[in-house]
C-alpha cells in the first residue's frame, strides 16, 4: 500500500490540503476531473485577456490566507479591488465588502492563486473518480478510464454534491451513513454566468468595478476588463441570482444567456446587447448556501486507522475562498498529527 495521501478535487480547498501534506514529506496525488485546478476559482482567456468567471475578487481577514495570497509568484496585486462599487443589492458573500477585510485581485486572473497552490504538487487533470472503497490499510480510487490509485488516506475536498455522491459509492456502514445524513442536510446554489466582451474603446467604460443591481435577474455585473492590464476587449461579467438560476437550470445556454444580456441592458443602456461574443457558463454548485457552514473539517476513522477527511468551504465559517483555503490547511494539520 503506498504511503500516500489521495486528494480529489484540485480547488482550493484540495491544493492547500495537499501542499501543506507534501511539505511535511507526505506523499500526495491530486485528482481532478477538469483540464484546470482552481474549482470556481476560475479565469478564462478570450485572445489572451484573461477573465474571472467565478469569484470576481478575493476577501479574507486571516493572517495566513492574506500571507499565501502575497506569495503568488508574478502575480499583478490589485489592492482593494474592486474600489468602485455601486448599487444597493447585497453580495452574495455578505462580509465581501466589509471594510474590515482586505480585498485584492490579480491583473493575471484569480486562477494564479490556485496555480500557485499546484505548483510542485503531483495533480492528474482530467481525471474523473467514479468509485472509493475501504481496504484492509488504506482506501482503493478508481477513476472513469479503469485506472486504480491506492493511499493510507483520502481527503475528497469537492462541491457538496460530488462528495455525497463518491461517498454513496463506500460499502454501507454506520460512519458513511451518519456522515451522508449530515452532509445531506446542506446544499450548494447554482448561478448561470455570461461573459460578454465588447470592443475596447468603443464604448464608454461603466463608472464603477462592481455593480451590485436590485434585480430578480442578476446578482451583480463585474467589469472585468478594469483588472487587466491594456485591454483588448472591454468585458463584462454578468452573474445572475440562485433562484433564477435554478428555474433555468437545464435550460440550453442559448435560451438563458439572451435573457441575462437583456437583464444586464436594462442597467447599462442599449449598447450591452452588441456583444463582439460572448461566453456563457453554467455553474451548477457556484457556492455552499450561507445557512449552511460547519466549524472544521470532518475526518472519519476507518477500522484500521486509515482516515477520510472532507474539506471545502462548507467546513469552515465564513463561506468563500478564504473558508475553504481554512479548511484544507486544518485538515491536512489534522492528518500530520495522525
């Protein structure tokens, strides 16, 4: 049995976990079912200007999530990003704004915090576990193409769903059931996203970095282009509310994403609906429900010592990126200390 810890999921959460492991002279492996790491912390690149796609800035007051934020290698810092905002709808991260915390974003996309996490980490994109099973000394993963990794431990550090789902896969026993009965008491909400990218210049770039509109659509538009550093494309990033996100949810991209664009017009003025392209993105678990927030991650010990842990930002209050880079690094504390 190898000696190592498996991790799946290569979004915060999962890379923190692992790279404070494989300091400590762990051996670790991060699967990850996406051709990227970072989860929802996502930046996409049209023509090579680079956008946010999931969260648009990042918030926090601990000292060490601030401390790893100031450790990315290369990265832009955009202090107090964003600095102009208006409208009076809350965010969907309540103390997002709060003057108490620091906020920044990067000119080269929120993604190089993540890709910062990665870096000397053992982590196999594009790769998709379908099944984790007890053995007598560690835990069996098997993935979608028939491939078998084998560890001493597991952490599964993914969207709420997804964990409950890999962990239906575990032979019935009272630990899986309690932990999936607790687990299913929670849920995570949808937002349908549209990137809309216009021509530099063109038009007159919107008075603020964010704006926050009292609207049944959408729950804020972004001006994503303002991060960036000589712009191609001026670029708008329009996010729209849990609950209509959820009606529309199977929805074809083709049927939602006119009516988002519309949404954004109706607050920007008519030029908003003459997009050079746009890009619209279905984010089915964009985020753990604010009533829904444990104090640590879970562990659960298996008869022959070998330990399961959970970790992502429902395991830490607060909710956000700085929550789920909290719960990776207990975790992985946890598991050093054994």
């Amino acid at each position: 049995m190898p000696d190592q810890t498996i991790i799946v999921g290569a979004g915060v959460a999962g890379l923190e976990c692992a790279r404070r492991l494989h300091r400590a002279g762990r051996g670790t492996v991060v699967l990850e079912r996406t051709p990227w790491v970072g989860g929802r912390c996502a930046t996409r690149r049209f023509e090579g200007q680079p956008v946010d796609v999931g969260p648009m800035f990042f918030h926090g007051q601990d000292p060490g999530f601030l401390t790893a934020l100031g450790q990315v290698a290369g990265g832009t810092v955009l202090e107090a990003w964003p600095r102009r905002v208006q409208g009076g709808s809350r965010p969907c991260q309540p103390d997002a704004l709060d003057p108490v915390s620091r906020r920044l974003a990067f000119a080269e996309g929120l993604n190089a915090f993540p890709r910062h996490l990665a870096a000397d980490l053992d982590v196999r994109l594009q790769t998709t576990v379908t099944a984790i099973r007890p053995l007598e000394q560690g835990f069996e993963v098997t993935t979608g193409d028939g491939t078998v990794f084998r560890g001493r431990d597991l952490v599964l550090a993914l969207a709420l769903e997804e964990t409950l789902a890999l962990l239906a896969t575990l032979p019935a026993s009272a630990e899986s059931a309690s932990i999936q009965a607790l687990l299913g008491m929670f849920f995570s909400v949808p937002s349908l996203t549209l990137i809309a990218g216009y021509p530099a210049g063109a038009n007159t770039p919107p008075p603020w970095d964010l704006l926050l509109p009292e609207s049944e659509v959408l729950q804020l538009i972004a001006h994503d282009s303002a991060k960036r550093i000589e712009p191609r494309f001026l670029t708008l990033v329009c996010q729209a509310r849990p609950k209509w996100s959820r009606v529309r949810l199977e929805q074809p991209m083709v049927e939602w994403a006119p009516e988002l664009l519309n949404a954004a017009s109706a607050e920007l003025g008519p030029w908003a609906l003459r997009p050079l392209w746009t890009f619209p993105h279905r984010w089915r678990h964009a985020r753990v429900d604010r009533s829904c927030e444990l104090a640590q991650p879970v562990r659960i010990q298996f008869d022959h010592g070998q330990t399961l842990g959970l970790a992502g930002d429902v395991f830490s209050p607060g909710g956000g990126i700085q929550a789920a880079w909290r719960s990776g690094g207990r975790l992985a504390e946890s598991l050093l200390l054994g």
